[in-house]
C-alpha cells in the first residue's frame, strides 16, 4: 500500500466529501495540506494580547552556514565516532544503559537517558580494564559529550533563514500590546543573531552596558522614544523589541566570581545539559528566573502559546503548560511539530486535553513551513494607534 495515497480527509472531525469538488486521490494530500494552512493561518490572523512562542530543537535542525542544528540522535552518533564505538559502548554497560530495539538489536539513540545514568553512576562505578585495554572514564566520557554538544549548538545564521522573518511577523503588534516573547529551550543563539540582524533590541535579562550581566529586573524594562514621549504626554514603544528568554542556558553564557554573563567565547558554557535532573536544575539562576518568567506569563489573560519543535520531555515545562490548560480560561495553545502522533507517550497528554478543551490547536508542520504561512499581520505604530482610538470615538463622545 501507498502511505502517500490519502483516502480520506477529516476537516473538523467531519469526514470530507471530495465528489463536488472533484478531486482524485492523489491530490487529497495537497488539499489537506491547503486547508490545514488556511486554517492555522486565520487562527493567526487574531491580535491576540500576550504573545509568547516557545521553541525546541525542531527551530534549529538544519539551520546553519556550515554546521546546522542537529537532534540529540545525531549528537549521539557523533558521540560514536568522537569516542570510537569500542569505547563509547562500554560506557553504556558501565552506566547501566541497556535500552535497545529489539528488532535490530541496536541502542536505542537516547542521548538524555544515558547521560543521566552515567552522572548518577560516575561517583561509584569504575572500570575494571583488561590487560592491554584502555580503562573507560566515566566522568571523562560525559565531559567529551557535553563539549561535543556544545561545539554543535555554536551555530552561525545563514543569510536564507526563517528566525529574521519569523520576527518580522510576531513582532507586528499593537504598541498597547506586551512584547512578543520567545522562550527557546536551544543552547544556540540563532534567534539572537537574527534579532541582530535586522536591527532588534532584543530584552534578554542582560544589561545593555559591558560587561553584559544577568539581572532579572531587565526584563521588566522597555523602550521607549523619549523625546516623542515628552511631546506627546504619552509613552511612545519603539518598534522592533522582542523578549528572549533561554530556560536552559545558551553557548555564550558563563558564570565568573558569582556574575552570569553573556560573553563572545566562555571557556564552559552555562548551560543545563540533556540529563534528568534538568527539572532540579530549573531551581538555580539564571534558569529559575527564566521558567517563573515562563509560568507568570501563562497566566496572563488573552494568551497564546506557540509551541515550534518541542518533543514535551522536560516535565518542568510540561506541567507548566498543563497548569495553563487547567486553570486559565483565556490560554491558547498552538503546538507545532513535525509528525505529531497520538502514539507518542510525550504528545499523549495533549491529544488527550484537546479532547476536553477547545483551546488546543495540534498542527503537523515544520518549522520553516509554519514561518512561511504565519501571516503577515499589519504592524501598528504609535500614530496608527492613537488614529485607531480617534476613530472609534462618536460624536456623542
């Protein structure tokens, strides 16, 4: 059977009837594709309040001048040929890792799973090296993945790009509106760079004077025109300001004499590596301030959450989205991925919630594809607000 033949289409939970239309069967996939589009796309086309995009590794696969964005099966596979398979396979005995696949036999590529056994086995477990073999360093191994893994994420933007024009787009918004925010699970600065680019100010949690230093508070600044300000008696947003905000760290940040800073080269990135204690990580700066940032914004009214990339497997964030659902009537949710599935124990609570909330949106979409079809919103300036007000007025007013 052809898997690329689509028989049938279900537009609202309700079976499709091509007959009037006259469509063959194997342009129903285009169809269906025309139509999913259309319809994500008119969701988009509302103002909504708060803004706030969340994104995972599905942004930056494939991304890059000359290195590009990879998923952690790929790291794991650079692992293999950075350690040799001799030795990076005796590593996985050492740590306990035995997850393989029972059809070919082969490990099973989870790169998360086996760091976390190997930081809970690297204090007691030492190998026992046969004469003539070299012995397995345990915490030698996890220092070699975490560099290799942090050489991958050190990502240059190319000039063809979907993060400058997905900026471009979110950041279309009524002055009265809160800045679009972008919380992005990557270690890379692929959003910084596009930011840059195309002449952002971006609010990152670092100060705008050198050395850059973390402080949460500047988050809570904006920008403004003051000379216009003063003019007008009104605040006056200037265009093109977004908040980032990076839950687990990023390649170019540091810790030195107690200060987190944001610097060109650090010699060991601050950064919450693929591992289970990430939840307990979460607890310490500058990540706590990123995630009470992320859960305070959920709770907004007239918010929506476009989740681009994200598998679902950090349950920090996970419960914060459902703790959303649950208690928030005005929480949107957008998640987008490619090749959503029901099968999936990470997307099971979600295909789940959108059985009993209306407020769930689950579309199958790559990212470069999504910023193609995000639509194009018309971007309001302060002038084109205070017309906008003028407008609605009455005579009677």
């Amino acid at each position: 059977m052809n898997q690329d033949i689509v028989e049938n289409v279900y537009i609202n939970d309700a079976l499709y009837d091509f007959k009037e239309d006259n469509i063959v069967n194997s342009n129903k996939m285009e169809y269906a594709i025309e139509v999913k589009r259309k319809m994500y796309s008119q969701f988009l086309n509302h103002q909504f309040e708060n803004l706030n995009v969340l994104t995972g590794a599905g942004s930056s696969i494939g991304v890059g001048k000359t290195k590009k964005g990879k998923l952690l099966s790929h790291l794991w596979d650079d692992s293999v040929s950075k350690i040799t398979e001799k030795k990076f396979y005796k590593f996985c005995e050492l740590v306990r890792y035995v997850d393989k696949d029972k059809t070919s036999g082969n490990y099973v590529k989870n790169l998360e799973k086996l760091l976390s056994l190997a930081n809970i086995a690297k204090d007691y477990v030492k190998d026992k090296a046969e004469e003539g073999e070299e012995e397995v360093d345990i915490k030698s191994i996890i220092s070699k993945i975490e560099s290799l893994i942090k050489d991958n994420c050190t990502i240059t933007l190319p000039e063809d790009n979907p993060h400058q024009v997905f900026l471009e787009k979110i950041t279309k918004r009524k002055v009265t509106f809160p800045r679009a925010k972008v919380f992005t699970l990557n270690y890379d600065t692929l959003f910084e760079q596009a930011g840059r680019k195309s002449n952002y100010t971006i609010i990152d949690g670092f100060s705008f004077s050198l050395p850059r230093t973390f402080s949460g508070r500047n988050f809570d600044y904006d920008i403004v025109s003051r000379s216009l300000s003063r003019v007008k008696e009104d605040d006056n947003f200037i265009q093109k300001v977004f908040h980032l905000y990076k839950p687990h760290g990023s390649v170019d940040w540091s810790k030195e004499n107690g200060d987190i800073l944001q610097k060109e080269k650090v010699d060991y990135a601050l950064m919450i590596y693929p591992k289970d204690s990430k939840y307990e990580s979460s607890y310490e700066q500058p990540y706590f301030e990123m995630m009470s940032r992320f859960q305070q914004n959920l709770r907004n009214e007239n918010v929506l959450l476009i989740c681009i990339g994200f598998s679902f497997n950090d349950k920090h964030i996970v419960t914060a989205i459902i703790e959303a659902l649950e208690q928030n009537p005005s929480f949107q949710l957008m998640v987008v991925n490619k090749g959503i599935d029901d099968s999936s124990e990470n997307f099971k609570p979600f295909f789940e919630a959108a059985k009993k909330y209306n407020n769930i949106a689950l579309v199958d979409e790559e990212f470069v594809d999504f910023v193609k079809y995000y639509p194009d919103l018309k971007s309001y300036s302060q002038e084109s607000n205070n017309k906008i007000i003028i407008n609605n007025l009455t005579p009677d007013e």
